[in-house]
C-alpha cells in the first residue's frame, strides 16, 4: 500500500506493508534512521516524533495509520545548518553522552515547549518520563529543557 506523509514538511510517498510500524517506514524505506530502535514495544522513547502535534513513540503507531499526517523527526530540527535552540541547549548543559536517547528526548520536549513554553521543572520530569537514558542521567536534561524555555543560550523563538 502506498503511504504519503508530510516529513520535515516535505511530501513523500512510500510502499509498505501493512504490518509496518511507523519506525520501521521511516528508518527502512525513508532512511530517517534519528529515531532509534531500543525496545520496540513504547517502553524507552528512543523513537520518539512528533506526529501532528503530539509526541509518539513511532515502534508503537501502524505506518498504515499515518495517511496524510505531518511527521517530524530529529533531521527537521535544524534549520539551515543552525541547531534547533533545544539542540544547542543540550550541548550546553551535557546533556548528551552516546546519544542514542537524544533524538528521542528533544522531540517530547519540542511538543512540550509547543503546547507550554514555560513548563515547570516537574512538568518537564512527568513529560520525560517515557523516555529513558541510560547514560546521561536525567538532571542535565531537566536542565536543558528549562534552560531553553527561560530563552537562554540561543534563545527562545528562534
Ligand atoms: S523503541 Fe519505541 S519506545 Fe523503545
Ligand atoms: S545519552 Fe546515552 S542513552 Fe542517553
């Protein structure tokens, strides 16, 4: 079956089959290989995309069911060559050791800052609480996230 989706905001057209979870369409047919493959059953977030408005975890959702939807993924954040300013706030605070978790965490924050720019310190821990680090730890995260909402670094809005 053919799917179509709106990727980074590009068009694309795919094959697939029915049984394929938008992970698999995404790393296998598309060659967006950001979201991560850990536990392929929604328990570590390292497939995390924002599909519409919300954060899903991709190895959950049937590609099937995605027809027509808008799916971002850790390639869109940056815009021209600039890191997105969540990207450059990771850098900042460390947040980032292997970076197999990373991708998957800066899109719940990104559809975090999106429905609440100012969230509190406990709101960022309950909206990363899906995702799952096994090397950072997650107080330079926490960190980032709150550090990019209060418009430090790189700024907010950019
Ligand atoms: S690979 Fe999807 S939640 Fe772990
Ligand atoms: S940075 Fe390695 S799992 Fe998070």
């Amino acid at each position: 079956m053919i799917l179509r989706l709106l990727l980074n905001g590009k068009p694309v057209t795919t094959t697939i089959r029915p049984e394929q979870t938008l992970l698999s369409v995404l790393r296998e047919n598309l060659g967006y290989t950001g979201a991560k493959e850990g536990c392929g059953v929604g328990e570590c977030g390292a497939c995390t995309v924002i599909l519409g408005q919300r954060a899903v975890k991709s190895c959950t959702v049937l590609a099937a069911q995605c027809e027509g939807a808008s799916v971002r993924t850790v390639e869109g954040l940056a815009q021209d060559d600039r890191l997105h300013p969540l990207q450059q706030a990771f850098i900042d605070h460390n947040a980032v050791q292997c970076g197999f978790c990373t991708g998957g965490f800066l899109l719940t924050a990104v559809a975090l800052l999106e429905r609440d720019p100012h969230p509190s310190r406990r709101e960022i821990q309950e909206a990363i609480s899906g995702n799952l680090c096994r090397c950072t730890g997650y107080v330079q995260i926490i960190d980032a996230i709150a550090a990019c909402a209060a418009g430090e670094g790189s700024g907010e809005g950019q």
